[in-house]
C-alpha cells in the first residue's frame, strides 16, 4: 500500500469527485481511477458505492479515508521533524503534573536538548484531568499524567512509566506508629480529593474506616509537604523516587495501605499525531530514567 495511493483517495474525499481531485493532484480522472481500483484491490473490498453519476465512498472508505488521514499526518509530522541532515527538530508542546515537572523531567529534558540541540519544549502545568482535556482540544502534543480511572478512548492511548507508592508523611519528630493512631492523633491534611490521587487515598481511608478531621484541602502537593512540616498535621502522598529521598530527610514517613497503594504516571496522546516522534523520545527516556522497563 503506497502512501500516493492513500493521498489520492484522501484527495478523492476532500474534493469530492475523481475530476476534483485529478485536477488538485494534476493527474488524468483515469489515473484517480485506476489508483483507486488498485488500491481496493489490495485491501479487497471496495471503498465506493459506484450508482449515479459520481461514485460515494461506503462505510469501508469512510473507515479507510480516517486511517489514511491518521497515516498522513504522521508522515508529514515526521518530515516536519527531520532536517536534511536527520536532526530531530521541532517544538513538543508538554503537559506535566507537578509530581513529575519536579522529578524526572528535568533530568530527561537536559538529556534530550544535549542530544537534540533543536528541539525545543513548550511545558504546561496543571492537574491530570484538565490535562487530558488540553491533550483531547489539540492544546498539547501529549501529557504525563497519572493514570485514568476510566478507559481511554479508543483514538488515544496511556502508556506508563512510572511507579509512585504512597506514604502517611508526618512531621519529623512524630512517632512512628500505625496508621490508625496517626489518623487519631494528628489532624489531616488533605490532598484534594476531587482529584484523581485525592479520590485514590479517600477510598483506602473508607477501606480502612477511617474518617480523619480534616484541617485543609490543597490541590498542590508540594503545598501539602510544606503544611506538614509547619505542624499542621499529616497528609497522604504519592512519592516518586526523588522526592523520596527528599522527604526522608525532613519527614516522618509510613507506608500507606497493605499492600502499599501505589499509583502509576504516564503519558496521555493521540494514536496519532504529527508530534508522535518527539512524544516517543520522551516517553522512552522517561521510561530509562524512572527504570521502568526494567522493573515490569
């Protein structure tokens, strides 16, 4: 299957009629034609209901003339990237939760514009949801997020690449106990709960009948950490491997749930896009960065 005979079927659908589209593309209507019959010959059905005077593509070209679109723009997002020297190049416009802007991004972003001396990235902060919803409106190439609680629709995909487990974090001179008697003896600072990791520690905390008196809901964990260590209570978190080794140091740590509740960080895209190329190299040094493949 040849990416012409995909951008002249594309050229058929956009333009109407064979003689549109021969006259776009600067082809003979009998060229179109015997383009498009050689492609329905390979896939073996065909793409148009031929009555009347102009042929209408069916449901199998109405399927085909989506995925040709899809093929497309990927191939001219690739061109777009490449220099004649093969450099990458270009701008990844990135959306990031806070958990991950100060994790392993930075570390990767310096490792890739090493590499990459033209590629440029463009970061948006913000809370998983509304990130989806920038990646879904076409306001960003892609997102690292944490995972959904639904399924991901079909023309998008979620791919991990990292683990965070969750700690009870209290302050430093607190001891050591079990969470029952830290809910019971310390107030609770409380990581939005309408967001996706809120929602996860609010439903552990029913599992385990626990009810804590709330001081403060905050939406920025960073924020939580920092209430924390001015003794204004404890909290629940998700920590990444770097912000581990920070908080051991300032904070009295306990293993959240049994097993230890844990939440997985990902990046959300379209399937496909003309940015896939950027997205992919950052997914994969994420991935080396955070050893997640090795530990899956």
């Amino acid at each position: 299957m040849s990416l012409r005979n995909l951008q002249i079927l594309a050229a058929v659908a956009r333009k109407g009629s064979f003689a549109a589209a021969a006259d776009h593309l600067g082809l003979t209507q009998s060229a179109i034609s015997l383009q498009i019959k050689n492609l329905e010959e390979e896939l073996g059905v065909q793409l148009f209901a031929r009555e009347g005077r102009s042929p209408r593509l069916n449901a199998n070209g109405r399927l085909v003339v989506e995925r040709a679109e899809e093929i497309l723009t990927i191939y001219e997002g690739i061109k777009g990237e490449l220099n004649p020297s093969g450099t990458i190049k270009g701008t990844l416009t990135l959306g990031v939760v806070p958990t991950v802007l100060t994790g392993p991004l930075p570390v990767v972003l310096g490792r890739l514009r090493k590499q990459y001396e033209n590629l440029n990235v463009r970061l948006l902060t913000g809370l998983s949801a509304e990130l989806f919803s920038k990646v879904e409106d076409g306001d960003l190439d892609a997102a690292l997020t944490t995972e959904p609680p639904f399924a991901v629709p079909p023309q998008y995909e979620w791919q991990p690449h990292d683990v965070e487990p969750f700690y009870v974090v209290a302050p430093k001179d607190a001891e050591v106990g079990n969470i029952e008697e830290l809910f019971s003896r310390f107030p609770f600072v409380r990581f939005d709960k309408t967001a996706w990791a809120g929602a996860l520690v609010d439903g552990q905390l029913k599992a385990y009948n626990i009810y804590p008196h709330d001081v403060l809901e905050i939406d920025s964990l960073e924020a939580t950490l920092n209430l924390v260590e001015q003794g204004l209570g404890i909290a629940v978190v998700p920590l990444n491997k770097k912000r581990l080794i920070d908080a051991e140091s300032h904070f009295c740590l306990t293993i959240f749930g049994a097993p230890q509740l844990t939440r997985r960080v990902g990046m959300y895209q379209k399937r496909f896009h003309p940015r896939k190329l950027l997205t992919e190299l950052a997914l994969k040094e994420l991935c080396q960065e955070c050893d997640y493949i090795n530990n899956t």
